[in-house]
C-alpha cells in the first residue's frame, strides 16, 4: 500500500474559530494509481492535497505513506519526505523566474545534495522525457505555458518519486496545451508512476482511473472512472 489515511481530520483554528476542513478521512491508494480528486470550493480537496504532500500536517487520525507514518513527524522530516517521495506539478508552474530550464529541473537534487555533474546529466535526461531537450538553456520567459509546465513534470520527476501530485495542472493553459500535458501525465502513468489529479474539471479527471470526490471534508464518492 502506498498511501494509507486513518481518521484524518483537519481543523483550521481561526482566532476562537475552529473551521473543520476534513473529518475522519479513511482513503487507501496502491502503487500505480491514477486518482482524481474532485470537489467544490471548500469541499477540502487541496487540504487534502497539501496533507498528502506533506505541505501540511493532520489534526488527527495517521497518514502512513510508503510503510512511513509520516503525520508525527517534524518540519524538516516532512520536507525530506517531500524531496524523496513526491512530484509535485502546480497550476503555476512554480518556476525560478531567472534561472534556465535545466537549472529549476536539478533544484531538488541540489537538495538533496546529488554532485554537481550528477544533476546536470539528470536534468538533461528529465527534460528529454517530456520532450524539451533542445530548450533546457531557456527561461522561463522564453517558454510557452506549456513548455513551462513540461519543465515542472521534469522537476516532479527528477528524484523518481513514489508519487506525483498534480494540482489543476492544465488551469492556466488552453485546452489544446492542456490535451499535450495530460499526454505526458498518462505515459508517466503508463511507465509505472503514480498520479494524484486534483482538479474541478470533470473532462481532466476523465483521464484518471479513480475519482474520489469530496463535499464539507467528507468523502461523498470514491468510484472507478467509467472510461
């Protein structure tokens, strides 16, 4: 089992408010899952999301990722966790504005201390995979949206992740780019890899095989994709 969640709860305190995000969450996902997580605003999808990436603790309850139970552990664990274990693509980009392509693929392998040569080699070959090796000496600006989204897969792949953690990762593109990214997520799905999709976009989940779809921090669904 790769992921394992048991009584997760989430509870904002703001001020003397406490504002319950998610409520006794009980969810397993295998090794090579392809899983959509849908909800409307305020349903608890990118808590969630951010918990499964280890950007945010649970109240309550265990998340065991990887035989790991990762939900007592310290900041600078979680951000070990985070290096080795997930692949994160974002709705914008997240990229180094003045830094090439090359360079923001090999930052986590900067931090996890891999030599200098190592990443270099590393990247190269990333940026290849999703189809930019005559583009790794060019900014961010330089690129279009959608060359700037290959270049985050990359750097999501960089560190052969147990899990890649895609968050509306077509929002800023236009459909066409969009098609062109969901692409490369369903070879990396094909190749092995394990995509979590969080989206409000039902034609995008429909290129999962699992919905889970969640209303007030509760699980309201959790169904195959009827493809």
């Amino acid at each position: 089992m790769l992921i394992e969640m048991k009584g997760l709860s989430k509870t904002y305190i703001l001020g003397t408010i406490e504002v319950p995000a998610l409520k006794k969450i009980d969810l397993k996902i295998e090794k090579n899952e392809y899983v959509a997580i849908m909800g409307p605003s305020g349903s608890g999808k990118s808590t969630l999301m951010n918990i499964i990436g280890c950007l945010d603790v649970a109240s309550e309850g265990d998340y065991i990722l990887n035989d790991q139970n990762v939900s007592k552990l310290s900041d600078d664990e979680l951000a070990v966790i985070r290096n080795k274990e997930i692949g994160f693509v974002f709705q914008t980009f997240n990229l180094l504005p003045r830094a090439d392509a090359l360079h923001n693929v090999e930052l986590p392998l900067i931090y996890n201390g891999t030599p200098r040569s190592k990443r270099k080699e590393l990247a190269r070959i990333a940026l290849e995979k999703v189809g930019l090796g005559d583009r790794a000496h060019h900014k961010p600006n330089e690129l279009s949206g959608g060359q700037r989204q290959r270049v985050a897969i990359a750097r999501a792949l960089i560190n052969n992740p147990s899990i890649i953690l895609a968050d509306e990762p077509t929002g800023n593109l236009d459909s066409k780019t969009g098609e062109e990214i969901m692409a490369i997520l369903n070879d990396l799905y094909a190749a092995g890899n394990t995509i979590i999709l969080v989206t409000h976009e039902e034609y995008i989940a429909n290129y999962s095989n699992r919905v889970i779809r969640l209303l007030d921090g509760n699980i309201l669904s959790d169904e195959k994709n009827k493809k």
